[in-house]
C-alpha cells in the first residue's frame, strides 16, 4: 500500500492516492495531496472549499452540489473549478474516499453526483 510523509506521520493512501483513512486529513495532508497533483499552493479559499466538502461528506455520506460548495463559501459559482480544475481532485484532495465509478464519471465530467 502506497504512503506519503506529512512532517512525522506516514498517511496510507490506495493505489490510486486517494486517502485510506478520513481521519488521517488535515490543512498539511491536504497541502501534500495538491503537491502531488499539482494542483499548486493552496490558499485561505482552497482549505474552506476542501473543510466544506469534507464536513458535508461527514454528515451526508457524500459530495455535495458543486454550486453549492461556492455558495456557502461565498465565492465565485465556478470556484471549485478554477481552485481545482474539476471535483474529482478536491474530492481527493479533501481525503474522501476512493469513489466508485459512476461518481468518478460524472466528477470528471464536471458534473455534480445525485
């Protein structure tokens, strides 16, 4: 099983470098994810967009509306796009686990699951 360094931690993620355990992120293991893929620095707006999407994934069980991750920021409706290039890396980079296929279809497709 593939693994990342995050200061003193060792993080276990799949083959496909999504995160093994939810409970493993944090701002430092967000900021190793977008590294690996290069995704760049990420900001003030990054880390609300990923704790907002995390949060909702905790309480729903899944991604929310993309639109709607925009909104209760506050930001741009096309955030999640400009920060991240499509859902599917903000949903890796929020540590969510792997998604099945048809979500991964429509997340890289940039279109919102349900």
């Amino acid at each position: 099983m593939p693994v990342m360094q995050v200061n003193d931690r060792t993080i276990a993620l799949d083959d496909e470098g999504y995160l093994v355990n939810f409970q493993d992120w944090d701002e430092e293991v967000a900021c190793e994810l977008a590294a690996r893929l290069d995704v760049g620095k990420l900001g003030a707006e990054s880390i609300s967009m990923l704790k907002f999407i995390r949060d909702h994934y905790r309480v729903f069980n899944f991604f929310p509306i993309v639109n709607s991750i925009c909104r209760n920021i506050h930001a741009p409706k096309n955030c999640v796009s400009e920060k991240f290039f499509n859902p599917l890396i903000a949903w890796k980079i929020a540590g969510l686990p792997h998604p099945e296929e048809p979500i991964i279809s429509l997340l890289e497709a940039g279109q919102s699951p349900g």
